[in-house]
C-alpha cells in the first residue's frame, strides 16, 4: 500500500518550493512501462505550466483536484480560449479529461495546489508533450505576466 498522507504532501510542497519551475510531481506508477500512468503534482501559485498538447502520443488524460483551486484552459490551434474549467478540491467539478490533441494548460488559483494526474500507459517521455509555438516559453521573461492573464480569467 502506497500512501498519500500530509508528510508526502509537505515534502512536495518543500521540493516545489526550491524548484525554478516552482512544481514538483510525484510519481506514483513504478516504471514508465506500466499500463496506468498516476502522479502527484504540486503547483505554487506562481508556477506556469506552457500551454501544450499531447499528440505524438494520442492518450486521455485525467486532471483531478486533490487539494486547492486551479483553472483549466483549453485553447485552439490559434491560441484563443474555447473552454475554462475551475477544478476544486471537496466541491464543484474535481475533474476534467483532456482529450488527445486538445491545447491545455493548468493555473494555480489558490497560494498551492495538488493535481492527480491518470494516462493511459506506457509513457514515452519523448513523445510526452508538444509544446504551444503561440504560448510563452517557461523561464521567459514575459512569463510571469502570461501566467496572471491566465489567472485572471477566473476572477
């Protein structure tokens, strides 16, 4: 038995912390061969995710709200938004399935946050994303602001 219990949660938090990307995931599957893909991802508020889809290996992927409040943005092949999604831990939709090929990102809303992710495996870590040409890059200066326009649309 694997638990996820608030020791697990904190130590994420710390590693999330003194990560430049401000997240930090967890996996809970034990090899990138296994037929379910599961993970634990911690999210500062601060931390942006580039929007991205994943196309080279065409799987649903299942988002579910373990702790905090975050927004879903989906996006078309322009960069536009078609669809925002509030996930909250205990109440209101917990969940969303991204379909294959659907652009995506996450935003933390509350000060953090804890995503369970689910796929399909096995994993290809070299097919696992396909980043947005109109997005900014991580770690780009510009950044920041991106990340708050996003945040913005569930005010």
């Amino acid at each position: 038995m694997r638990v996820i219990d608030a020791d697990l949660l904190q130590f994420l938090a710390e590693q999330a912390a003194d990560s430049p990307r401000r997240r930090q995931h967890f996996n809970l599957h034990d090899d990138y061969a296994d037929p379910c893909q599961r993970l634990l991802n911690f999210l500062w508020r601060d931390s942006y995710i580039r929007p991205h889809r994943h196309i080279a290996d065409p799987k649903e992927e299942t988002l579910v709200a373990l702790q905090g409040d975050m927004g879903c943005i989906c996006f078309d092949r322009e960069g536009a938004v078609v669809a925002l999604t509030r996930l909250t831990a205990g109440h209101g939709c917990p969940a969303v399935v991204i379909e294959p090929g659907e652009w995506h990102t996450i935003v933390a809303l509350s000060q953090s946050a804890i995503l369970l992710e689910t796929k399909a495996g096995p994993f290809d870590p070299a097919a696992a994303k396909e980043p947005a040409h109109w997005a900014v890059e991580e770690g780009a200066a510009d950044a920041p602001a991106y990340l708050q326009s996003l945040q913005v649309l569930f005010a």
